[in-house]
C-alpha cells in the first residue's frame, strides 16, 4: 500500500517443536510490524465458557444420532476408523457428523506428535502479547463455532465420507503439505488445495472461499 506493508502468512495450525526456530525472513517479517492479525481470537481458545458452548453445539438435537445422520455404508466405515484409533463409536453417536469428523483426525495428528500448542497461531500470539504489538483478530470463535456446526445433513455426509477416505494417506499427504510449506513451494500447496476443492467443493467454498472473501476488505483496511 501507500503508506503501509502488509505480510500475508498462510498458517499451519499444528505443528512440532523441531519446526522452530522459523526461516529468517519470516522472524523478520513479524519483528518490523507494529500490528498482528490473527485468524481468531487466539486468547479465547481456552475460555471455559466458550468450550462449554461448543460442546452444546457439538452435540445433535434430541432424539438424533450420528446413525441417522449418516448413510450405512458412511457410518460403519467411520465406526471402523475410530475403533482402530482406540475410540468407540458410541462415544462419538450424540455427536455431528462434523464434530465427528474432527475427532478422528484430531485423533491421527496425535499420533503424529503434531499439536496446536506448536502452531503457528499461538506461537506469534505469545510473542505479539509479549513483545505489546496491537492484536487484531479476523473472525470470533464463536463464528466458528457456527461454521463447525451448521453443517448441512448432505455437508456432513460428504465431510465424513472424504475424511474416512483421506485418513489412511493423511500422515503422508500432511507430510508433503508441511515440506511444502516449509520450503516455500507453492506449485505443490496450489495442487493439494486445489485437490481438496475437487474433492467436495461445497464444503471448501464454506470453509475457504467465503471466508477469504471476507477477509479481504478487512485486510485491505490495513
């Protein structure tokens, strides 16, 4: 812009205490702005209150079940996944289908040694508090929240059909989208994102797109 420079960094939510200390021009980026943007309200992540909430909203309506929300075929795949990652489906049937979803491969990244408190987010958000830069969130948890839990009966099908299909390959595609990251190889992040787009368009327009697209002026401001 005409009178400020913004640094976009796309961010990996999980990571490992070997991916530190970061490439230089990344420490460098940070060091030289006077304001941090966050995709969320990273301080909130641990509001009891809040997880309390989410936990209501995680959970089906009355008289529902993750049995009736999905097909057969999609259910008994899913079930089978989760006894495998050492978690009974009935711990999961008041669930949706999203919050089931994201329990299994939460469950995968667990095993990988890939946790959110070496993510990038709270890596910057601790040296943003520390070092007295502005903060600036981007969305609330609680829009979040929403977006984790409004999923349509057809968006939570489609969601756990490609998640049960991609957890078998999910320590070697994250592997590659990590190097990629790393190294700064676009070509490849571009590929797998655009891979993940094909694979359920509704449900990557919801979670990317839209999102981006409000972004933009937000970021634009600055």
């Amino acid at each position: 812009g005409k009178s400020a420079v913004v640094h976009l960094l796309g961010s990996v939510h999980v990571l490992k205490k070997e991916n530190y200390p970061l490439p230089a021009p990344i420490d460098a980026a940070f060091s030289n702005s006077t304001i941090a943007v966050f995709e969320a309200e990273i301080d909130q992540l641990d509001n009891p209150e809040l997880a309390m909430k989410f936990a209501m909203k995680a959970r089906l309506p009355d008289g529902e079940t993750l049995s009736t929300q999905l097909t057969p075929e999609t259910y008994a795949t899913l079930s089978n996944h989760l006894q495998k990652a050492g978690l009974p489906i009935q711990m999961v049937e008041p669930l949706s289908p999203a919050m089931a979803s994201l329990m299994l491969v939460a469950l995968e990244l667990k095993k990988m040694d890939l946790v959110s408190e070496y993510g990038l987010d709270k890596h910057f958000y601790s040296l943003a508090k520390e070092a007295g830069k502005k903060i600036v969130p981007l969305e609330t948890i609680e829009f979040q929240m929403d977006l984790m839990t409004s999923f349509s009966k057809e968006e939570g099908e489609l969601l756990v059909k490609t998640t049960v299909r991609d957890i078998d390959t999910l320590q070697r595609e994250l592997g590659t989208l990590l190097k990629a990251w790393q190294t700064g190889d676009t070509a490849k992040l571009e590929k797998l994102l655009n891979e993940a787009k094909a694979d359920a368009p509704v449900i990557y327009k919801r979670l990317v797109t839209d999102r981006n697209t409000t972004w933009l002026p937000k970021i634009e401001e600055l």
